[in-house]
C-alpha cells in the first residue's frame, strides 16, 4: 500500500528518477544502516541523473548530428594528432568551460567531422546545448528563412545554443550576404558560447573566402580570438577503412569515418 501510494506521489511531482529507483534505494539503506539524511541524498542523486540523461537524449535529437560518433572510438593505435590527454580534455569540456571556440584543421578524410560529432554528443551529455551545422545547408536554412521574413528569429535560434558546430567551413568562396550572416551569428556569441569549426583551410587562408576584407577580418578575428587548434593528420583515415578486416571488426571501424 505504502509503495502504491510513493509511486503515485513521486509519479504525480513528475520525480521519475525517484521513483524508478526508491525501492532498490529502500533495500540499500537498510541493509547498510544508511541514514535519513544518506538516503535522501542517494534518492535526489537517482533523480539529478534521470533528468540528466533525458536532457542530453533530448539535446542530442536537437543538436541534428548527421552520424553517430563518440570519442571513445577514436582509433588510437595509429597517431592522427590527437594524443590521449588531449581526448580527456576534449571529453571535459575544457574549451566550452574556458569560452574558447576549437578549430579542428585537416585534409579530407582525417576524421574532422567525426571528432566534431563526437565532442558535441559529449556536449550534450554534459547538458551543453549544441548545433550541427554543415555551413552550405546553414547558408539554404537561412536564405529560407529570409524568404519568408523570420531571418532574425532564425538567427535568435541558432544564438541560444551554447556551442554550434560549423562543418566543412571554406570549400568554397562566400558571398557578401553569406558573409554577413557569418558576422551576425558570430558576433552575438563572441566570448558567450563556443564555434566549432572543422576546415581544410588553414585559418591563414580564411580572408581569400571573402569578398570584403573588413566583414572577413571581423569574421576570422571572431573564431581566431579565443581558440585552440587541432591539426589532424595521418592521411586519409576511409582508405584505411576500406582494406578487408577481420570478422567482427567492420561495423567498429565504419564509426570513425569522417
């Protein structure tokens, strides 16, 4: 009775983390004596956690991630210029904590893409909101948004992420509007949320990009001033891929495409 009654209680104060685990948390404290006070604080850690883990679900859908990628299965057995301190710093968010926008530099194939995807889904899972923009469907999202008069409130939108993530920025020249849209949204987030750029560009290249070299200037300044620099190599990682694996091995090995 007195069960029906808590779950109907921590059902209805929407306390679904407490309510999942009370029992298993009931037969805990009393076989280890816990306290009221221990066992208040393990039920609250059950609910933090839930509604942690629901957020970063629900984050990472938004974020609109175009794979799966995660840092544990960056491959290194081989060197690709990200050393294992530097993966646990990736993993801790150091960059976002410190305001700094990260360039992830390289040629095609040496997994940029997939070491942004994977830093934004741990984004998420730290309940940092994150957007995955591949910077020529960015360019069509707000054209449309243009047509139809809700530039500004497209732009809103995209600043109330904390981090964004600008793929394969510098493929090819940007126009003067392109331009400015880059200035808008990197202008209301300069030194509050992160960019995470992914280029085979060098950032010395960045100002050719552009037709005015005061916009480009303002525009490389913004993601040159705070940053940090990952320049990948190792060649191009989906070659390595394609040589025949043992069994068991090839769905591992397609996670760390580009």
């Amino acid at each position: 009775m007195m069960t029906d009654q808590l779950k109907n209680l921590t059902h209805g104060l929407r306390l679904y983390g407490v309510q999942s685990s009370f029992e298993k948390r009931v037969e805990q404290a009393a076989a280890q004596s816990l306290s009221h006070l221990e066992f208040l604080r393990l039920i609250l850690e059950d609910e933090a956690t839930q509604r942690k883990d629901v957020a970063a679900k629900r984050l990472t859908t938004q974020a609109k991630f175009r794979n799966f990628a995660d840092l544990e299965d960056w491959d290194q057995t081989v060197d690709r210029g990200v050393s294992k301190a530097k993966l646990r710093e990736l993993a801790a968010t150091v960059f976002y904590q410190s305001k700094e926008n990260l360039l992830l530099l390289g040629r095609t194939g040496e997994g940029k893409t997939h070491l942004a995807i994977a830093i934004g889904r741990r984004l998420c899972a730290e309940n940092i909101s994150t957007l995955f923009l591949p910077v020529n469907f960015l360019f069509e999202e707000v054209h449309a948004a243009k047509v139809a008069g809700k530039y500004l409130n497209h732009i809103r939108k995209l600043s109330q992420a904390k981090v964004i993530i600008l793929d394969d920025f510098g493929l090819r020249n940007y126009t003067h509007d392109e331009a400015t849209v880059l200035v808008d949204i990197l202008e209301d987030r300069h030194q509050k949320g992160s960019v995470i750029v992914t280029s085979q560009v060098d950032p010395r290249g960045w100002m050719k990009l552009f037709e005015d070299p005061i916009i480009a200037e303002a525009i490389v300044s913004r993601l040159e001033h705070p940053c940090q620099r990952i320049i990948l190599k190792g060649g191009n990682y989906r070659e390595k891929l394609q040589k025949p694996l043992p069994a068991g091995k090839k769905l591992e090995q397609e996670k760390m495409l580009n």
